[in-house]
C-alpha cells in the first residue's frame, strides 16, 4: 500500500489513521485486539488516541485507550511497525484544558508508560487552553523532542489565530513546528475548515486527519429516522444532521455507493480523502465488518462528476 509523510517529518502512514476513542469505552480489551489486529493485517500503521480517552466511562483521568494499545503493541511486539499518535492538554473529570509546561511534561510521562513505549510518533496539542502563551507550549514540545521522547508534534482543537501565532513563533526562533492538523471536518460540516484553517494549512503544507470524519455515524447512513438514534452510544450525537439537507446528502451517498458497488461511510471518507493536504480520515469501527468497510475507502476512487454531486449536496 502507498505510503504518505506526514507534513515535513520522516513519518510514513497508510492513508487511514484509527481512531481509539472506542478502545475502553465502547469495545473491551479482547473486542480492541481483534480490530487492531486487523488492522494491521490491512497492511495499516497509523493509530489516533489520547490521554483522556475515556475518561467519560468513570468520571476519571482517562488513559483506557493508551492502556489497551499499549497492551496490545507490547503483546504483538510491533511497536516499530506503528505510528503513534496521542494528545495532551484535553479536559476530564480530574484537570481542565491546560497546556501549560507542568501539565505536558507530567501527562506524556503518564502516556508513554501507559502506550509501553519510549517515544510517541506524533503528540498533539488536543485542546488549547488559550491562555498559555504559545511560547511556553512549544518550548515544552521542544524539550521533549530534544529528550527523544516526543518525534514530532501536531494541533487540533486550536483557533485559526493561535495556529497561526504557534506556527509563525516556531518559524522565528527555531523550534519544532505542527506538522499536522486534526480538525472537524467532515461533508456534513466543512465551512469551519474550509473557510478558516485550509489556507494556514495550504501555506504552511500541514497534513490534515479530520476527525468526526463520519459525523458521529450520521454519514454511515444508518441514522434516517428519529427512531434509529438509539442504535448505538453515540447516536444522539448525530440527531442534528438529520434534516433536509442531510437527507439529501444521504440520497447522493446512497446513488454514489450503489454506482461503485460500496456504501455511504466509504465514499463519504473516499470524498475526504480527494480533498487537498488529507493525510486520512480519523475514524473509529466498533466490529470488523465496520472496519473493513471504512478501510474500503483507501481503494475507492471517486469520479469527477461524485465529486461534483457530493459538493453540491452538502455546501
């Protein structure tokens, strides 16, 4: 399978980076090793977590997530062969949003030996608490890439402004740079995106891995009717597509995926992969069937005229 690098790193990754927010919430540790296992036996390297993933389950720390892959990495004995990403400075039960040089330096302590490793391959900021001064974030990523234990590092939930100012302070006084961005991006919400971060990515030639890739499981299609909200946890997280607009859209998924023998979650992240600087889409599945359906969109290519339709219906 074809490889991309992530921004200017030396990091190479399948075009499909899975999401472990799903790990130690909504599947067990047995459930998790049976989609990481195939996972990578699709020939795919590239797994998304973060430290307070899922701190929701018990009102705690998080770092179920890391545990379980970390688990996992260390019974497979393929750390080498895995791209890592994990996040720093995102809320839970126990800390606010803090990104401040305290709060990093004793959480990615906590995720490295929860991940069963020694370095991270790509540490995102998850959320900026937009009032440490960007100078004292990157100066703490700085020490940890100097200490070996960070490779590289990325944002997500960060203002255009702060991107901005983060990108623009690195260039200047020589520090490590994001070399990638994890927004919300997805064919049901694109003005965010579109509008606000695609120029700093296109002039700063970041890789992007949108997440709520799938819109919470609206873009899958199973979601039609009020009634269908409570197939799944998350359900309810996809109520709010569910309108004239996203009917339609689910229309054009529906004819799209019939004409190309696939269905709706693969061509929705098919048309995210056709758009410029996506690394790959961040997705979770919760059973191997899932998983096999998203990971179908890496070989699905859309027509001109998909792609046109697909704009039309959800702009």
């Amino acid at each position: 399978m074809n490889k991309l690098k992530i921004g200017q790193t030396d990091l190479q990754v399948a075009p499909f980076n899975l999401g472990g927010n799903v790990f130690g919430w909504t599947l067990n540790e047995q459930q998790s090793f049976e989609i990481l296992d195939a996972f990578q036996d699709a020939d795919f390297n590239f797994i998304d977590t973060a430290d307070m993933y899922s701190y929701w389950v018990d009102g705690g720390a998080g770092g179920q997530s890391e545990t379980i892959i970390g688990k996992w990495m260390k019974a497979r004995g393929n750390r080498e062969q895995m791209v890592i990403a994990t996040k720093v400075g995102g809320p839970t039960g126990v800390n606010e949003i803090d990104v401040s040089r305290k709060h990093i330096m004793a959480s990615v302590d906590q995720s490295l030996k929860r991940l069963q490793t020694d370095y991270i391959d790509l540490y995102y900021l998850h959320y900026d608490d937009e009032k440490t001064a960007v100078e004292e974030t990157l100066g703490t990523f700085d020490e940890l890439i100097k200490a070996g234990k960070v490779k590289h590092i990325a944002a997500s939930n960060i203002s255009p402004e702060r991107l901005t100012a983060s990108l623009d302070f690195a260039t200047e006084n020589n520090l490590p740079k994001y070399q990638a961005l994890q927004p919300l991006y997805n064919l049901v919400e694109r003005e965010g995106y579109e509008s606000d971060y695609a120029p700093i990515v296109e002039r700063h030639q970041l890789s992007v891995f949108p997440y709520y890739a799938l819109a919470a499981g609206f873009l899958t299609g199973k979601y039609r009717s009020e009634s269908d909200f409570n197939k799944s946890p998350r359900g309810q997280g996809a109520a709010k597509y569910l309108n004239e607009k996203g009917t339609r859209l689910l229309n054009a998924l529906d004819r799209i995926a019939e004409e190309h023998q696939s269905v709706p979650a693969s061509v929705s992240l098919a048309w995210l992969s056709a758009q410029p600087h996506i690394g790959g889409p961040v997705a979770s599945a919760t059973s191997i069937e899932q998983l096999k359906e998203i990971l179908s969109s890496t070989q699905l290519t859309l027509t001109a005229e998909n792609l046109a339709l697909l704009d039309s219906v959800s702009k």
